[in-house]
C-alpha cells in the first residue's frame, strides 16, 4: 500500500492525498496507510503513455537496453511504453516478444507493451506470424524503421491485424522520393548544399495508405491505420481529409518537429539529423495547430538512442535519431502549455494514446490502474544530460531551462521513479 500527499489535481489549488492499493487507487484523501510520500504540492496525473520508442533491445545494447531505456521513461513521467521491433535480431517471433516482456516485468520500471514488426525482417515482403506475436503480447504491428514499399503486403498486413483488433502503424515515407536526403528539402538544404529529403515523400506514402484503408473500409473490414512522426504541413492536411471521410486513421506527433526547424541543421551538427527530417517553421507551426484542433491524435517521441561517437559523425554518414523521452513533457510544457493548456497537454500524452491504441483510457478514479505520475509544473531546471537514466546523455536542449518536470512515477502501484533531492 502507498499513500501520496501533498498532491494536486490538475487545474486545483487543493492539497490532498492518493491511497493505493493491489496496484488500484483505493481511494482520495483517506487515512494514510503503507508507505508515505510527500508530493510537496506537485500535480498527479495518470502516467504517460509513449506509442513510440527505440529500446534497441535485443542486440543493439551498446545504444540502449531495457534497464537504461525503461527507466528513463519513467524518470520522463510514463508509465508504459510500446517499443518499436527494428532491432538485432528484428522482434518478429513470438520467444522474442516474450522474453523482452518478462524481462522489463522485473525491471520494476516503466511498462513494456512491445511492437511487433509486421513483415518477417521487416523485409516488408512476407507477412509475420500475427497471430502468434498477438498472442505473446505484442502491441501493435509496425515495420518503423523501414517503409511499407510493397503496398499490396501493406493491404494484407492491414486486413490482417484488423481482423485481429490490432494497430498497424507506419513510417510513412517514399523511399524513392526519400532517396539519398539527409535533410529537409529546401532552402536550407540548398543552401548548405546537402541532399534534401522532400515534403512529397512524406505526403506521397500517406496519400497512398490512406487509399489501401479507404478500399478496405468499403469492403466492410475494420482495420486501423496510425502514421507514425508525421512532420509536414500536407501530410497532416491528408490525415485531416481521411479522419472528415470517416477512415479509421490516426497520427503522432514528436516534440522535435514542434520545437526544431530545419534551420538548426546550419550547424551541420548531426545531433539533429532525424527521421523523418525537421522541416520548415511553417510545418512546425501547422503541426502544433493540428494539435490544438484535434487533427493530430497523440504526442510521442521516437526516442532513437544511438552512441555519441555515431552521432558525432558527418551528416551524410551519422544515423538519425534524438533520444530525450526524460524531456518530452517539460518539454512541451514549457513551450506549449500555454497555447495547449494542461488538460489539452496530458491528453495528448496520456488518454489519446490509449485512444489510439483502443486500450481503457487512464484516470485518476478510485479503482483505476495506479500508474500515476508527479508533476513539478512551476519549477525550472536546466537540462543537464549527464543526469540521463539513458545511455544517450546528450541533446539538443543542453542546458536549456525546462518547467513540468516529473518528480515522481508510479507504475502498477509501485514506485518506479523518484526525483533525488538537490
């Protein structure tokens, strides 16, 4: 049993405690029983939920693993995480599936909800075993990482995970189109000389999927699309016509392409080579009004950890990727909150995810799941990447002053991130 006072509900002044018990919350402002913790007036709400994060286990440990990756979510306020499958050996057998569930099951961190790639290898050529991956707990199908290229297997895969009630989410991206692009295509891109990857690569793929769920949802199947990191004005414009059809098609939305332009890129640092690239401060602006009008559905972060001497190299040759889910909410919050609201904002975290994923949404009711997160809003603090649960402790926003840090994450009950004092 754990009991936290001194908390706050979101948009209330009113100090009051949490009982939890059996990983349930049993109750508000009762007697305090089992372990007390002082929230120090901080806000509670329900544990984020990340849709999209790069683990990088099995194989890949010497970027990230379970124990550093899982408890850097926490630190970041979630309290469940679905991993993506593009790893070493790629997460397309069900043992895989397994093993990493148990394993992060006593980690005693954030929760692991592993996604499963959709095509074996995510060759994107033959479909995996569904079923069974379905059956040893995988989340959602996705070959993240890669493009769905054949778009007749797409189809297929679409029906398929359909039929079992499951998400397909995609990277949506021609990788004709795509090419050799390091960047954004465009005026910096010109003007720095580097090859540019364009906004119709993006839009080009999303346009096509949503047409394979179109004619799938006319035959009467249920499938449900997602679109993963969506960074462009047009894209979103499509998704935004789908969801007026009536399709059954969702997006994400990372905190770099709302808070990163490719303008940063004139540093010809690759710390800020990501896929898809950042774009234009006019995408950058779009996206964040599809957040506040509900075209966007959910915030995640594509946490792609990769080791510093990878990220230190040129930006022809350098992976893509940022890894910083211990940054996203303050993040958002001190950019944003304003313009989104806190309510607004914890959505976008917490309930839309689950939205997305046709999971129960979170809430902090009695009798709820007690996955619950602290939140100092008002304090700033800079970033300081040395201090990272990851093992990728180094990012964009050094040294910046954030607000909305988490100080503490329960997870089923338990504690799975508490702030050290100082």
């Amino acid at each position: 049993m754990l009991t936290i006072q001194n908390i706050r509900r979101p948009n209330s002044d009113t100090l009051e405690s949490i009982t939890l018990e059996n990983g349930l919350i049993k109750g508000w402002n009762l007697t305090p029983e089992g372990e007390i913790i002082d929230g120090k007036g901080g806000t509670l709400a329900p544990a984020l939920i990340e849709l999209h994060a790069h683990l990088r286990e099995p194989g890949q440990t010497e970027k990230e693993d379970l124990a550093s990756g899982l408890a850097a979510a926490a630190a970041g306020g979630y309290g469940t995480v679905v991993s993506m499958p593009n790893t070493s050996p790629v997460v397309d057998d069900p043992a895989i599936v397994r093993s990493l569930i148990e394993k992060a099951d006593r980690l005693g961190f954030a929760r692991l909800r592993p996604a499963a790639a959709l095509t074996k290898g995510q060759t994107g050529e033959t479909l995996a075993e569904l079923t069974f991956l379905q059956e040893a707990g995988a989340a959602m199908f996705t070959d993240d990482g890669r493009t769905n290229e054949d778009a007749r297997v797409l189809r297929l895969g679409l029906e398929y995970a359909g039929s079992l009630g499951m998400v397909v989410s995609v990277h949506a991206e021609d990788a004709s189109l795509r090419a050799d692009g390091v960047m954004n295509e465009g005026e910096v891109s010109e003007a720095l000389g580097l090859p540019g990857n364009p906004a119709a690569a993006e839009a080009a793929r999303v346009a096509r999927d949503i047409e394979i769920v179109a004619g799938l949802q006319a035959q009467g199947r249920d499938v449900r699309l997602h679109v993963q990191h969506l960074s462009t004005a047009r894209a979103l414009d499509l998704v935004r016509g789908a969801k007026e059809r009536g399709l059954p098609v969702t997006c994400e939305v990372c905190p770099h392409h709302l808070t990163l332009t490719d303008e940063a890129l004139r540093s010809f640092d690759s710390i800020y080579k990501v896929a898809p690239p950042l774009r234009t401060q006019a995408d950058t602006e779009y996206l964040l009004a599809g957040l506040i009008d509900g075209s966007v559905d959910c915030i995640a972060t594509d946490h792609a950890p990769h080791t510093r001497a990878e990220k230190e190299r040129d930006l022809l040759t350098a992976p893509s990727g940022i890894a910083y889910i211990e940054l996203a909410f303050p993040l958002m919050w001190t950019r944003y909150g304003k313009q989104l609201g806190l309510e607004k904002l914890l959505d976008l975290m917490t309930q839309a995810p689950a939205r997305v994923m046709g999971w129960p949404e979170p809430s902090l009711q009695v009798g709820a799941p007690a996955d619950l997160t602290v939140f100092d809003l008002d304090t700033e603090r800079p970033v300081n990447p040395a201090e990272f649960k990851s093992k990728a402790r180094f990012t964009p926003w050094a040294g910046e002053s954030l607000r909305g840090w988490p100080t503490l994450t329960v997870v089923g009950g338990a504690v799975a991130y508490k702030r050290e004092e100082g």
